[in-house]
C-alpha cells in the first residue's frame, strides 16, 4: 500500500507539474540545480526522469527506430535520455549516472551499453522497476543520484576557476613584461 501510495503520488505530481517542460532537451533540462536536505523533494520537476514516459518522450528526433535495437523505447527503458548538440544529434546520457555515449550503430543494445560504460550505475543494476521500490529504497537511490550531480558540479566549478585563473595569470604576466 506504501508503495502504491508514493508511485500514485509520485505520478501525480510530474503529470500536473508540466509548466516547465521544453521541446529543447539539452543537457542542462535534465541535471537539476545541488539540493539540501531541507529543499530535497523525490515528486519534483527535476526528477521526473524516473518516469520511463519522461524519458522517452526526449527521444522525439532519435535518428533510430524500428528496425534497430537502439530505438526510443530501449534507449528510455535503459535509463536513458536523449540530450543532441548541434554536432552530435545521437548523445544520450543517462538520466541517474550521467554517463553520456554518441556514436550508436543500429544493433547496440542500450542495457549493454550502459552496463558495460557504467558499470557502477545503481539505476541501471536496479532488479526491480522504480515505482516498485519502497520509499527507504528510493530515497537511497535519491541520495546516490544528489552525490553523482554534486561531483559533476564540482569538476565544472574547478574547471571553470582553472580557465579563469589561467587567463588572469597570463594578463598579469603580458602587464609585467609591459605588453599591455
Ligand atoms: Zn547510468
């Protein structure tokens, strides 16, 4: 019952919470801002990606279908969304790890795939389907998921401050020499 509770719940929220739904699906639609334990909510927007619907619908130009293995139904199934660039309209990365792959063939199996590039990837070694999960056990999930986009935000900020120092220290050196 507790766990028809939360699914019911969990879906009731992401169908009445469409306001901020964006035919643009790039990377930043789906990778939600840091949360703390006070502003955590498991029915939110930026989790909506749980739901195999959500996912699949971001696979509306998928270069793939039917006659492959790789179509918008696998690739959803598998965790995936489809997040294209300007030059690279096959990216999918996966909602959970983030793991982003390109260069699909027609017979790449998604689960593979995903398997064997993320092996560590707790969505895709789930044995069950989310909304089966207990609330103890989505919660878990959640709490991995809040560590994988708080690591990946802290290599963009470090990165970031690298480009930005290095550009600095080149200033500083060009006004030394008395080249600026
Ligand atoms: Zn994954």
């Amino acid at each position: 019952m507790v766990k028809f509770l939360f699914f019911f719940l969990f879906r009731l929220f992401n169908s009445n919470n469409k306001k901020n739904e964006s035919g643009n699906r790039k990377t930043c639609d789906v990778l939600p801002p840091i949360k703390t334990a006070d502003t955590m909510d498991p029915f939110n927007e930026e989790d909506k990606m749980y739901l195999f619907e959500n996912r699949l619908k971001t696979f509306e130009n998928w270069p793939f279908d039917k006659d492959c293995t790789c179509t918008p139904e696998n690739m959803a199934r598998a965790g995936f969304v489809h997040t294209p660039s300007d030059n690279s309209p096959d990216i999918a990365m996966c909602f959970f790890c983030l793991k982003e792959l390109e260069g699909w063939e027609p017979d790449d199996d998604p689960q593979k795939e995903h398997k064997s590039h993320a092996p560590s990837c707790s969505f895709i070694s789930l044995t069950k389907n989310v909304e089966d999960l207990t609330m103890e056990e989505f919660f878990k999930l959640q709490k991995e998921k809040d560590k994988i986009i708080t690591r990946k935000r802290c290599i963009e900020a470090i990165t970031k401050f690298e480009e930005a120092a290095k550009v600095r220290r080149e200033k500083i050196i060009k006004t030394a020499r008395g080249e600026e």
